[in-house]
C-alpha cells in the first residue's frame, strides 16, 4: 500500500491514501512543510506592515524565531502580539531607524541578546512616493535613498561584519527590491536608484562574501496590495485610473503569501544553492512593458486575417 505524507502541514503521521483528501493546491496555499525554518533567526526590517508582515508570519509559522524591526515600535509591538497569537512563533519588536548606522548596531545586540546568533537578514523596509523629479526637494530624494539603499547598506555591514568576526556560517541576506531596479521608472527616481544599488550591492557581495559562508539573493516583486505602497504610488483617483492589476499579462496582482513562499524557501536551507540571484515575482508584468510590440495584444482577433492580406499584397 502506499503511504501518503501530511508533512506539509506539519504533521508527522503517515496516512494510507485512501485516508486522504485530495485538493488541488493554489497560488495562496502554503508551501514549505512545517519547521522548514526551525532553529533558523530571522530579523525583518519593516516587519511590522506590508509585506514584511506577511513574510514574518509565515516564517513563524515554518519555526524560526524572527525580529522585526522598524521606526515605530507600538505598530512593531502590535504585530508581533497578533502574529505570536496566529501562529504560536516568537516574535520580537525592536525600533531602530535603518538610516542611523549606531541604532542598526544596537538593534543587531538587542536581538543576538534575545534569540542568539542571526542567521538571516531580510532588508525589506522602504519608503517611496511618486513625484516628478524636478519637483523633489534635495532632502526628498536623500530621504528614500537614505532609507533604501544607505539602509540596507548599514544593516548589511552591522550583520556582515558580524558573522565574518564570529566565524557563523549557513546565514544569508535576503534584500526586497523592484523590477524597476534593472529598467528604471520615471516619478520615482529616487527608489529606482536606491533599489538598483541594493541589486548591485546583492550580486557584489554574493561574490566576495560567499567565502565566509554567506548568500545574497533578491526578489524583485510586480504589484502587491499594501497600504504603505498604495497610498503613496497610488494615491486618490489613481488607483481606479491605473488599476495595476491591468499591467499583469497574468491579470491580477500577487497574493502576499506567493510572496512569503518565495522568500521562505531562499532563506530556508532548501534554498542554500541560491547565490547573486535575483528572482522576480510579477506575472511578467516588467516583460509586458519592455517587449517592443506587444502592444498588439489589444488587436481584436478578427483585425489579423485584414492584417496579413495587407502584409501578403505588398510582397
Ligand atoms: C514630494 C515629499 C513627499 C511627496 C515627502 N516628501 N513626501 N516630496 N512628494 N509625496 C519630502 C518632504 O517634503 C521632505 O522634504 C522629505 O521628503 C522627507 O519627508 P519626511 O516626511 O520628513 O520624511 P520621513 O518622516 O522620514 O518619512 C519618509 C517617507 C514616508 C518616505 C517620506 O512616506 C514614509 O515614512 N514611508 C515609509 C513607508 C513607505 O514609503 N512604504 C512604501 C514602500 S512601497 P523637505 O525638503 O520638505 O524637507 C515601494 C514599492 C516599490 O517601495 C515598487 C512598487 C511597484
Ligand atoms: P510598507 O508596509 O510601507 O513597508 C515599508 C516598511 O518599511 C514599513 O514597515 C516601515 O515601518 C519601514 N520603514 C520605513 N522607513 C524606515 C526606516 N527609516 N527604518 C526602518 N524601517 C523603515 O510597504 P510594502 O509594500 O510592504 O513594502 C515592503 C517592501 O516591498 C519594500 O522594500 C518595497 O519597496 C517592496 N516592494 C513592494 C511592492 C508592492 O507592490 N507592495 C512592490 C515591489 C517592491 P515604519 O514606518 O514603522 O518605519
């Protein structure tokens, strides 16, 4: 007889098949077997919102033990309380400021005090607005950048130091970025010159630190709902005009837990070949911009045939 595994659900008994109920899975579904993360300390910056939030409870869910991290530490409070309550992990809240290399320092002791040795940094924290460029401020475009790239800079250099001093091998860094690192953006300049560091930064280091048994690795995602991105790129009547949605070839955006997938299993040993990578997650909607014609996708069918006989009579 065979014997199916419930592994995925983190249930170490084996049933015969015919025991079992079959489901097809979806995008939403849950993907690594549970304790694919166990013994493994994640810290997240922006954790408490957004995407970081969705990451950060299914890493609890898969057993590690995860910091998040952020300026405002009664949101970061308020998340790691309901994500301890959904999920059963241990979550820990500490504020620290990405831009201020001193507070990322003191941030990287207060969690190495609580959890032990980091084997995973996720730089995911960001700001952004969209603006036309000769409308920003100095201190506009410095803002993002400073969070952004000096951000994950100084997080990267407080924990890279550390592991090389310690000897800690098996860790990885995970950075957030966008498909607009590698094809620019207009009207938002300062994040498209921010995050195309962070990529550069990520193959860089993939390289030179792979030596003391680190990996760096990317995900570049398409359009995923969240307050923080929504309010500031899509603001007021934007939203029902630009439905992003639209730009998908795959006609929707992404469900945050595509996303945690994704992340999980490159920071999980399961993703330990994973190295200078940057994997990007958008239903193609980066190729549908860049390909020359494919704006003829909005030709109605029956245009075609009136299209070839033209093309055939001046042959
Ligand atoms: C023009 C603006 C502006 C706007 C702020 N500024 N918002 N300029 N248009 N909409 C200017 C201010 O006037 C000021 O310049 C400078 O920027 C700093 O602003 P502060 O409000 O003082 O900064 P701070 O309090 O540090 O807040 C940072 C922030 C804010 C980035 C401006 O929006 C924030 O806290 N964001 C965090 C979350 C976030 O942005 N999430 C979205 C990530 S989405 P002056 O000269 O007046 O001093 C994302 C998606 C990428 O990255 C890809 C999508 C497909
Ligand atoms: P979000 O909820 O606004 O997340 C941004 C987080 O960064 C917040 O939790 C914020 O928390 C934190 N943050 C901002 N400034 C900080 C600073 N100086 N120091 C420390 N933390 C700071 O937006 P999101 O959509 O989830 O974005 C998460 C990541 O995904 C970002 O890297 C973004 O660029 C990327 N991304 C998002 C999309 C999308 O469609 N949503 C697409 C591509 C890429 P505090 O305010 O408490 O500091």
């Amino acid at each position: 007889m065979r014997i199916y595994s419930l592994s995925n659900l983190g249930i170490a008994k084996k049933l015969p098949l015919k025991n079992c109920i079959f489901n097809p899975m979806t995008h939403t579904d849950k993907m690594l077997r549970g304790g694919s993360l166990a013994e493994k300390v994640i810290v997240v910056t922006g954790g408490g919102s957004g995407l970081g939030k969705a990451m950060t409870s299914y890493f609890l869910e898969l057993g590690a033990k995860v910091a998040i991290t952020s300026r405002k530490i009664e949101k970061l409070e308020a998340t790691a309380k309901e994500l301890k309550e959904s999920t059963g992990g241990e979550c820990f809240a500490v504020a620290c400021d990405v831009r201020h290399y001193e507070q990322v320092e003191q941030m990287h002791q207060q969690v190495s005090d609580h959890f032990g040795p980091i084997d995973v940094l996720l730089n995911n924290a960001a700001g952004n607005f969209i603006s036309p460029t000769e409308n920003l401020s100095s201190n506009a475009f410095d803002t993002i950048v400073d969070i952004v790239l000096k951000g994950t800079k100084n997080c990267t250099m407080v924990f890279g130091k550390h592991w090389i001093k310690t000897k800690q091998k098996n860790v990885n860094v995970l950075n957030i970025i966008t498909t607009y690192a590698f094809t620019g953006s207009g009207y938002v300049v300062p994040s498209a010159t921010a995050k195309a560091g962070v990529m550069a930064m990520t193959r860089s280091l993939a390289v030179e630190w792979s030596k003391y048994g680190m990996r760096f690795n990317a995900i570049a995602p398409g359009p995923f709902p969240t307050k923080g991105a929504w309010d500031r790129l899509l603001p007021g009547p934007l939203l029902k005009k630009f439905d992003p949605s639209k730009k998908v070839p795959l006609g929707r955006v992404g469900d945050h837990q595509e996303l945690a997938n994704l992340a999980a299993y490159m920071v999980s040993n399961f993703g330990g070949y994973f190295n200078g990578e940057v994997i990007v997650l958008d239903g193609g909607e980066w190729l549908k911009g860049a390909g020359q014609f494919n704006m003829l996708e909005k030709i109605p069918k029956a245009l075609w045939s009136i299209l070839k006989k033209a093309m055939l009579k001046k042959k």
